[in-house]
C-alpha cells in the first residue's frame, strides 16, 4: 500500500467522536491510521485457498478463476478455507467502571467502542472473521464471528447499542467467550481491568485461553483523572461499580495515587505478558490512529 | 440630596446586611460527590476533602442577598431626592391684615430698618396671599408705594405666610431662613399657621416685631377660676389656658381648677385632690394613673373596650384632631359625657362630687403633638368648664377668636436670645422632592428575582 502524500492530522477522540455514527468513525480512524503505514497493517489469515469446484448459479462473479476459464473453457470458483481457519472475538467491558471520561474528553466506553469498530473494520477487510461480545458481570451481548459483507454493519449497530452498568466480571466473560472459539481464534479484550479481585480470574481464563494457542490480547483505555495525571480538587470520590464506598480526598495532594494506579497496571501487564497476552495500554486522550500505530509498530518489533 | 422620613429603616437595614454575611462564613456545605473508577487508590484524606468549599456563584449570591436587604431598608425609610439647598436667607414678614391698619406705617418702617440692615433680605407682604417684594432700603419710591397701599381688606393668616417661607428661597437655593415677623401678634387657639411656626421654632427662632393690634378684641370670657397645671407638659397647657383667658396661679392649694397630666397620682395626692374636690375645685385628670380614695370616684373604669379614635369632638362642638395614647375603656354609670371619637367611643367624662368637678381624658394632653394641634385650647377651654357644661353652641378654636399675645405665649415664642436659623423644610409642609421608595422597593424586588434564579441554577450544578 502506498503511503498518502499527506497524512490527514489526526483528531482526539472527543472531536472524532462528534464526526457521526461508528461507521464514519471507524472509517475515519481506519483511514488515518493506514494512511502512514507503508504495508497493509496485517494480513488476515481467513483467505486461505482451499481449491476449485465448479461453477453453480448464485456464486459470486468475483470468484470465478478466469485463468482457468481461459484454459479450460469451463467455469471454476475458487474455494477458501476463511471458516475453517481464524476467528476474532472483540470482547467490550461494558461494565459501570467504562462509562467514566475525563472532563471534556470521551468515555472509556465510547474509546472502546471506536477502537472495536476500528479493529473490526480492519480484521474484515483483512478477510478475519469477527464476532462481537460485551459483559458486565455475565456476557450480554453476542454477536458471532462472520466474514461476510455486511457483517461489519451489524457489529457496528451492536456497537452503538452498548451501555455501561453492572460490575466486573471479566473472567467469567472470558470462559464464555472462550467456549464460543470453536478453533484458533484471537480475542482482544477491551477493558479497564479494574476488577474485584485484582482481575486474578481474568488473568487466570487468558491464560488458559493462551495455552490453547489462541491469540490474546488486552487493549487497556484509562483516563488521565483514573492515572492521577488530571488536576482533581477535594472530593468524596465512590467507584461507580461500588458507590456505597465513599473515599473523601484530595488527589491533587495525594503523591502517591499516581504512583500506586502505576503500579497496579504494571504488575496487571506483567502477570498478562507472563502468560503470553499481549497488553496494550492506552489513554483516551490519545488519538485512537496513533495509538494502533504504536501497537503495529510494538506488534511489529516484537516480531 | 437625599432624605429620609423614616431613617430608622436604614440602621435596621445595616443590621440585617450582616446577617448574609455572618451566614455566608459560617455556613457550611459537604463536598461533593465525584465518580472515580480508580478511586481504591486513593488515600482518605478527611480533613482535606471535608473542608469549606467555596463557589464564585456565593460571593454572588452574597452580594445579592445584601443588596436586598439594603435596598429594601432603603426602600421603607421613605428616601426622597430633594434638591439641594444651602444657605441662610433674611426674611421679613410683614403683616398687612385688617389688624395691622393703625400700625401699618409703622410696620413699613420697621421692614425697612430690617431690610437696611440685611441688604438680600426679601420681603413677605402677606394677608391671606404672599407677595415676595426684593426691596433697596434706599429705595424711597418703593417704601412709599408700600406704605400708601395701606393694609388689606381682611384678617392676615400667619399660615400661609409661613409656608410661603419655603418658595421665597427658591432662587437662592437657602436651606434655612432668619425670620422677622412684624405683626400685631394674636392667637386665634392654635391656629395651623402657629403649628407651623411652634414646630419649628419653639422656643425663640422668629423674631417677633410687635405692633398694637388694630382689631376689637373679642372679649374674654370672665375667667372664674385660677389654675394650676401639674405633671409633664405644662408649659404648652400653660400657654395654651394663658391664650384663653384663664389666670394661671402658683399656688395649687389656692388654685380652682387644677390640671393634673400624666402623672402618677399617689394615695396621698389623691386624697387631698379629693378633698379640694369636695370643697368646690374642678379637677382635670389626663394620663397618668390614679390610686387611692380618687379613683373610687373616677368616672371611668378600664376594660378592653377600645379607646376613642381621633378627631375627639366635645359636646360644644369643639375638635381636637390630634389626640394620644386613647385609653381603652368605658364611662361609668352616672358620668356625664364630655367628648366622644369618631368611632363614638368615650373620650371625656365628668362626675360631680361634693361640691366640686372631677373631669377624665382618656388620653394625654401633655404630648407635644396634641399641644400643637388645631383646637387643643378649645378643648382645654372645654374641660376646663368641667361639670359646668358647653357655653352656648360653641365653635371651633380656628380663626374666630381673635386675641392679643399674651405674655406666656410671646415667652414660650420668642424665647430666651437672639433668633436663630429656622430650616426651612419645616415650612414645607409635605416635602418636596421626589419620592424613591416605590422605586427602591421594586428594584429590591428584582434582584430578589435574580437571587431566586442564580440560587437555584447553583442547587442545580
């Protein structure tokens, strides 16, 4: 793929936010963030050639091998082994702890939400099949993985529909989600990772899920107040999946609540990477374009 | 500049601006609630987030709420913008009423000795209308045209020439005036000209330039007693029974008729009131209390009946417009009736006993107020005849008596000293200038509006 002359200047994600629908969005972001690639981001393993059979009424023109029409004078279709091979899951945490936003910024959950349409958009094109799935502490919503057109439009409506409510229970979605793989698959996991027990049973269920050799990954959108980096006056603060348990204080004379959420996400990242998940942190203030592009770049220096 | 007719509103209102204020330091609010998924990371800190968390949006509502309150203060104390005036004036007023006509030539005179004197003094040549004349003391011509118009046709009214005071300085912009009046001084019972002139200048403010009166005096009832006057007061009911002819004595043992106001009247002061009673004196007893002997033969006894209200009418037909502190009650059987209120209520009885009158006013004729009010030496004139009864069909104390200043009324007048500066708003009658109240109320209650508003948009956030 050629890189544009120009790459179009990226918008945060409160502004990308205001564009429109998912579908425009993820357009959006799919556009910018291969705009500067020099290479297809990466290569969907669902389009494996599989043989030829004949032609039958209904199948798809764009099938038909013509070299082997013009050697043959019959018609062929050229079969591929996309359902026999990858499957993709988005998993969403849609749990009450995703519906918080920086002051003027956007939700975790609308972050997610554009990411997951971005990711899908790019693992259709590539050929993946993608499935889409949301929890909070049960899977509520399902939808499973497809490669045919028009399924990007039904993820993206599924998209759209998510709301944030319920507590964590991210490990239990994990199992369920991981049931639903019926062969090599990869799931990517959109959370906060703030769970009830430290997210033990959530690490525990990727890891089981990586040893059966799918492929894991954890996409982590935190907010700047969340990491203590956003100036934040006294207040009686209440976690949202636990607004009973008031905390009355001061982050801005707080030192060590940065430090702390820091090292609460470093040791999540370093029990995940121990288990072969791949953890990608984000920042909601960060453009969504250029934060795939630091993970294709990570991704692509780990290779 | 502005006036006030209630000033007291204006430190209440400063009193109750405090109370904002003291509220606004002392109140206190919980902080805020605020979601933060992170917040198990957080290290409690009570002290920090429990503290005093002040919004711009409450200096605002501060300042508002003061506001009010003071505009509201302001509001009642019944501001009136006044133009301002400054400066004291010479003014002379001369008399030309039909009792002047023997003096007349006399009086010109004396008005242009005044006038040479105070070269900007302006002169009131008043009847029953005023004319402001500037007069030049070296002006010969002038004087002569005054003099030779003689005097007019009909009695003077001191009145309207006191009130004319207050136009007479328009131009000058004077405050307050040094007042020479040349007449032949009568007292009609308190006319409402007089009110004026004792408000303001009770004691000694005008200058009084006396001229013989040039009118047949009516005669003077044959005064049939002597009087005293005990208790508060006494020097207006003094003046007031000098001006109608009855004899003031010292002596009240020797006195016959006796005026006691607001006076406590003890056992023993009653009892000999008692016995001067019973031996043929009248006794007039005005505010006060009565214990003892006299107050079993008081014709009065208090109830919660309500008083009388003004104008108090007494049965010969005299009026007194002004009357205070009423006492609630009702005559008791036998008394006679002297004067009722408008509402019909007693308002003074009498009752013989021996050979004497024991006269009740349920109210106080000791009070500046009433002193000064239209028709109180008629009504002492009345009280003072006691069990006697009205003379005749009787007429109202204004106007129609005409009798020369007697010696206490010209002392109490004129007083001890040189005139001295009069302000000349108490001439004005109902002040002028321009009434802000309604102004100020409605202006208070927009920024109650606006308080209301911004209050509860701050409940909101």
């Amino acid at each position: 793929m050629k890189p544009r002359s120009a790459s179009p200047e990226l918008l945060p994600p409160q502004l990308l936010d205001r564009l429109g629908g998912l579908e425009i969005i993820a357009r959006t972001v799919v556009h910018g963030f291969v705009a500067g690639l020099h290479r297809a981001p990466y290569r969907g393993s669902g389009r494996e050639f599989a043989g030829h059979r004949a032609y039958q009424q209904g199948d798809e023109l764009r099938h038909i091998d013509w070299r082997l029409f013009g050697r043959s004078d019959r018609f062929f279709v050229r079969e591929f082994r996309e359902d026999a091979n990858l499957q993709a899951y988005l998993l969403v945490d849609a749990t009450a702890s995703m519906d918080f936003g920086d002051a003027g910024g956007i939700t975790k959950l609308r972050y997610a939400q554009i990411l997951a349409a971005a990711l899908a958009h790019l693992m259709l094109a590539a050929g993946d099949a993608v499935g889409l799935a949301s929890f909070d502490e049960h899977v509520r919503m399902h939808a499973p993985p497809r490669s045919r057109r028009g399924h990007l439009h039904d993820l993206l409506l599924e998209l759209e529909r998510l709301r944030a409510h319920g507590n964590a229970g991210a490990g239990q979605a994990v199992e369920q989600v991981s049931a639903m793989l019926r062969r090599r698959g990869r799931l990517i996991l959109i959370t906060d990772l703030l769970e009830e027990d430290d997210g033990a049973a959530l690490i525990e269920a990727l890891g089981r899920l990586r040893a059966r050799g799918d492929e894991v990954i954890v996409v982590r959108p935190l907010t700047q107040a969340e990491q203590g980096l956003a100036r934040a006056g006294p207040r009686r603060f209440f976690d949202p999946e636990r607004p009973d348990r008031e905390v009355p204080a001061a982050p801005e004379s707080d030192p060590g609540f940065a430090r702390r959420v820091a090292i609460y996400y470093d040791a999540m990242g370093r029990k995940l990477r121990e288990r072969g998940v791949e953890y990608v942190p984000l920042s909601t203030g960060q453009p969504i374009e250029h934060a795939l592009r630091e993970w294709l770049a990570a991704r692509t220096a780990a290779a | 500049m502005l006036e006030f007719g209630r000033p007291a509103f204006l430190f209440a209102g400063a009193a109750l601006a405090l109370v904002p204020l003291l509220l606004h330091l002392i109140a206190r609010r919980p902080p805020e609630r605020s979601p933060l998924p992170t917040a198990r990371f957080l290290t409690p800190d009570t002290r920090t987030a429990l503290r005093i968390e002040r919004r711009p949006t409450d200096i605002l509502l501060l300042v508002l709420r003061t506001l009010f309150l003071l505009i509201l203060a302001l509001g009642f104390a019944a501001p009136r913008w006044v133009a301002a005036r400054t400066g004291t004036i010479e003014l002379i007023l001369l008399d030309r009423g039909r009792g002047m006509a023997g003096s007349w030539p006399e009086a010109v005179d004396s008005a242009r000795a005044l006038v040479a004197a105070a070269p900007d003094a302006r002169v009131l040549v008043f009847d029953t209308t005023v004319s402001t004349l500037r007069m030049d003391a070296d002006d010969d011509a002038a004087w002569n045209t005054l003099r030779s118009g003689g005097v007019a046709g009909v009695e003077s009214d001191y009145a309207d020439a006191f009130r004319a005071l207050a136009s007479a300085t328009d131009r000058t912009r004077a405050d307050s005036a040094r007042v020479s009046l040349i007449t032949a001084p009568r007292w009609g019972a308190w006319s409402e000209g007089t009110s004026l002139v004792r408000e303001s200048a009770w004691p000694g403010a005008i200058r009084l330039i006396e001229l013989p009166l040039d009118l047949p005096a009516s005669p003077l009832p044959a005064s049939p007693f002597t009087a005293s006057v005990l208790g508060a007061g006494t020097e207006y009911a003094s003046a007031a029974l000098d001006a109608i002819g009855v004899v003031l004595g010292s002596d009240t043992a020797t006195s016959d008729l006796l005026l006691v106001f607001d006076t406590l009247i003890s056992e023993a002061d009653g009892a000999s009131l008692l016995e001067r009673i019973r031996g043929g004196a009248t006794v007039i007893i005005a505010g006060g209390s009565v214990q003892g002997a006299l107050s079993e033969v008081l014709p009065w006894r208090s109830s919660d009946a309500p008083g009388a209200l003004p104008p108090v009418t007494f049965d010969d037909g005299a009026q007194l417009d002004d009357v205070v502190s009423m006492r609630p009650g009702t005559p008791l059987a036998g008394a006679a009736l002297i004067a009722a209120g408008a509402n019909g209520r007693a308002a003074a009885v009498s009752t013989t006993h021996g050979q004497g009158c024991l006269v009740f006013f349920a109210g106080s004729l000791a009070a500046r107020d009433v002193a000064l009010a239209r028709g109180y030496t008629a009504a002492l004139r009345r009280l003072a005849r006691g069990c006697a009864g009205p003379a005749g069909t009787g007429t109202r104390g204004s106007g129609t008596d005409v009798l020369p200043l007697d010696a206490a009324a010209r002392d109490v007048l004129s007083g001890p000293g040189l005139p001295r500066e009069v302000a000349l708003a108490a001439f004005e009658g109902e002040r002028s200038g321009r009434a802000l109240g309604r102004v100020l109320l409605a202006l208070a209650l927009a920024i109650a509006v606006v308080e209301t508003w911004f209050s509860h948009r701050r409940r909101r956030l």
